[in-house]
C-alpha cells in the first residue's frame, strides 16, 4: 500500500484509507469522507459491514439502516465485488478482538460509522479475474483484463517498484551531471539495422517508429549537451515470441561526453548499485509483499541483495572460452545465446559485464578497439553488454566520433550514408569522443522482482499477439 501521509484532499474524500488508518486516534470522533473499492459486504438484516480498500488501505465502514439513507443502505448491501463507494462518517474505535488472559492486547484498529455516501460505480459480476481471492487464470487473461489485475496487490507492488526503480536511476544519474532529454520516436533512418523497423505514413513520406534513441542523443552530445539521458519507448519488429522480448519496451539511455566503454560501465554499475541501496532501505514493504504472492505459489522469495562493485568484466574472448570449458558449442565470432549465458552466470552469478566484442557483430556506431585483435585475429571494439543470469540488460560503448571511419562503417554494413547525413554532419565541426549505454527497465525488473516474463513488469505490453488493451 502506497504511502499517502502528503495526499491532499479531493473532490471525493477528504481522507485516503491509508491516512485515516494510520491517524485513527486524532482522526477518532471526526468525520471524514473515504472512498473506494468494495473487498467484502457482511451482514444482512439492520446492520452491514463494508470492507473499502483505496491504493492505499483498506478500513471497515460500518452502516446501520435507521441511522442513514434506506436506499442508500440497501444499495451498500447489494453492492458487489469491486463496485466503488464513497461514504462519510464519523471515525471510531474498533471492538477490540478477545485475547487470551497474558496475550499482548493489540493496538486499536478504527473504522468509519457511516451516515451518507454513494455508490460511485457499480461492478459487473463476476470479476473475470479476482482482485483479492485466489486466481486461478492464466497470463493472457490477466493481460486482457490488466485494469483488474493491477489491482492485486502484489501486481500493484510490482507496478511501484517500478516506477521507484526509474525514480532512483533518474535521481542518479541527474547526480552524475547527465540532464533528461526526449528525442523523436517518427524518424527516417534506422539506427539499429533496417530489417526490424515499424514502417509507417507520414503524410506524403515515409518514416518509422524509432527502434533506439541512439543517433540522437549522440547528436544531443555532440551539439554539447555533454551527458543525457532518456527514458522512452523503442519498437522493434521483430517476430520473436520469448518471455523477454516486446514490440514496444522501454529503454533506458545515457550518452556522455568525453568517456569512453569503461566509463560509461562504471555509470551504469554505480547507477544499479544506487538502485538497489534505496530499494533495500526504502521498498522492502514492496518486496514482502512480492514475496507473500510467491510463497502462496511455491515461489522462493527474492531477495534485494546490492551487487558489489566493480560488476565483473569478462572479456568476450574469455565468455567464450568459459562457454567452450563449460561444455558448450561456440566460435569465436559467434552470438552468446541465453544457454551460452548459463554457463557463465554458473561461474559469474550477478550482474556482469562481457566488453570487447567482435567488431564485425556490432553496430556502425561503435568505435572498434584500437590495436586489439581477438584470439582469431578478428577486430575488437569498443561494444560491450551487461547480462544478469542468461539475460542481457544492457548493450552499449564507446562510439566512432570520426566521420570518415563512421562513413566507412556504414558502408561496410551495407548502409549508404546518403541517408544518414542529418546523423553524420552532426561529426563534422568538431566531435568529442563519447560513450553510452541503452538498458531494457523491464528486464531489470525482471532481476529485481524475479518475474519469469516481462509482461509481468510492464503495464499494457506489445507483443506479437497484442496490441490491446
Ligand atoms: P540493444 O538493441 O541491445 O541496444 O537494446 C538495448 C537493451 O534494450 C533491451 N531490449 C529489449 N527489451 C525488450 N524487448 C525487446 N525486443 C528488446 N530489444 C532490446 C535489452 C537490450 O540490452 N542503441 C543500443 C544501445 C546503446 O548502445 O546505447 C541498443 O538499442 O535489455
């Protein structure tokens, strides 16, 4: 449940739950005006028991028939499941429960004796997925019903930690220097390959929905805004159907002048290891009640243990000879492919960096790695990746500043740089030497709240088969 001790009043309450449960004792005797969902109606006759729940608490209303609104009464009564109320009344102490002679007496529980109110929104029944009783449906109708699922309680903490862990990666990096910026999703030209791009109309021309803020926010560099970040959607079309792929996520990017690949890791080391601190400090209410969820599934509880740093480096050249020691087929110049990453997290458990990837399988962006060839004589670069477990979470390094060589770069890809002049001319009056890094938040929240899918972690996902709600 959210704290709400600085929530202003509304046109509907003058109280969240949360406020009038945790101030019962001056608040006792004083009327106030709650509002929210029904969890239970009990009792018929002259008397009923109404359990409202808001997002932040849950408090018994309790209504006589002679004391309020006949209709009124008779409409909380017949109310069902989830059907939204406000009511207003004076706030009293509970009857206390019976304790046993020598058990601790518990400390006061209030509720609200009501005297008028409304029923704000009366819900069909049944629920297509219950909020507060077990569930027993599958992902795909949570999804189509997510308005109802986030009302779990567990869904809802997961949705709040969230929006925490973007809180405290944006409060970090903002320490750092690096300044917010938005940069456009209609664009023209591919930054991260062409064959998975959303092509779409614009008006007499053709554009697409941006795969990566990439070439823009290195042009935010170059035009001096020296260290950004972005947090916002990316499309990609691509037909994967995984539990860690979507059409839409939402990436999370820095750029920063000045640095280089292990710069720019040391940022994004510093920035999860500050992510984590203040979840451990300030969100293990969060993280319990995550873990209630899955123990009732059998599920071990996770655990918000802050990674130490330096996150391990390991080479892709080593990656690769601890995949072939550990049994698996791979060559040098070959993708590291999620079982390909067991083997390594068996050795390098936690998040950890694999740098210096082969030139010819990253991006023209990348600056290659002066001087360094690989145990095959293949080119290096500057690219690197941060994985956790058999995921990746990060791609990112340092990039090719000079225009002749990114030219040549795109060339060599097969790219005509024609179509990259808006790009390209931003390298020609003087470029400084940068780095940067573009993260996927579901999939570090997939790490931090141990969901098995990322659907989990984002609110209306995309996904081949979905593009509703
Ligand atoms: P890349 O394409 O590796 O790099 O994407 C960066 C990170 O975004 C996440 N991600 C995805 N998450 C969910 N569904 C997808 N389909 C998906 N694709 C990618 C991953 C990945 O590590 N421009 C570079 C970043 C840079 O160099 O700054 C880029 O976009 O977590």
């Amino acid at each position: 449940m959210r704290d709400s001790s600085s929530w202003h009043p509304t046109a509907y309450r003058t109280h969240t739950i949360g406020q009038v449960v945790s101030n019962g004792e001056e608040l006792e005797g004083k009327e106030v005006t709650v509002a929210g969902y029904a969890e239970t109606v009990r009792g018929r006759g002259a008397i009923c028991f109404l359990m409202l729940r808001d997002g932040t608490g849950q408090i018994q209303a309790f209504l006589k028939r002679d004391n309020m609104d006949e209709s009124l009464f008779e409409s909380v009564q017949s109310a069902t499941r989830e059907t939204t109320i406000q009511v207003t009344g004076k706030v009293a102490k509970k009857r206390p429960p019976k304790v046993a002679e020598g058990e601790p007496i518990p400390p006061p529980e209030f509720e609200v004796n009501v005297v008028s109110g409304a029923i704000l929104a009366m819900a069909a029944a049944p629920l297509p997925v219950g909020v507060t009783d077990e569930v027993n449906v599958g992902l795909d109708v949570r999804l189509d019903n997510r308005h109802l699922d986030v009302r779990r309680a567990h869904v809802n903490a997961m949705f709040q930690l969230r929006s925490k862990v973007l809180q405290y990666g944006r409060e970090h990096l903002i320490s750092e220097g690096f300044q917010e910026i938005n940069s456009p999703k209609i664009i023209a030209a591919a930054a991260e390959g062409g064959t998975n791009l959303f092509p779409m109309k614009y008006f007499e021309t053709d554009a697409y929905l941006s795969q990566s803020p990439q070439l823009y926010k290195q042009l935010a560099v170059l035009g001096g805004l020296e260290r950004v970040f972005e947090i916002g959607p990316a499309f990609r079309a691509e037909k994967h159907d995984t539990y860690r792929h979507l059409n839409e996520f939402v990436s999370f990017d820095i750029e920063g002048a000045w640095m280089d690949d292990d710069d720019v890791m040391g940022v994004q080391e510093r920035m999860i290891h500050h992510i984590w601190s203040c979840v451990s400090s300030n969100d293990q209410a969060l993280i319990d009640v995550v873990n209630e969820y899955r123990a009732s599934q059998g599920k071990e509880p996770v655990t918000v243990e802050v990674p130490s740093m330096p996150f391990p480096r390991i080479p892709y050249c080593d990656a690769i000879e601890i995949v072939k020691q550990g049994g698996g087929d791979i060559e040098w110049g070959d993708d590291i492919e999620s079982h390909h990453c067991d083997i390594i997290a068996a050795k390098h458990p936690g998040f950890h960096f694999i740098p210096r990837w082969p030139m010819s399988m990253k991006p023209f962006y990348i600056h290659h790695k002066e001087e360094e060839k690989g145990s095959s004589g293949g080119q290096l670069s500057r690219g690197f990746d941060l994985n956790y477990g058999r995921d990746e979470m990060t791609s990112g390094g340092a990039r090719e500043h000079r225009v002749e060589i990114l030219e040549e770069n795109l060339r060599g890809m097969g790219l005509d740089p024609a179509d990259f002049t808006f790009y390209t001319d931003g390298f020609r009056y003087g470029a400084p030497p940068h780095a940067g890094w573009g993260l996927g938040v579901a999939r570090l929240l997939m790490v931090l709240t141990g969901a098995g899918n990322v659907r989990e972690v984002v609110l209306f996902p995309r996904d081949r088969s979905r593009v509703t709600p």
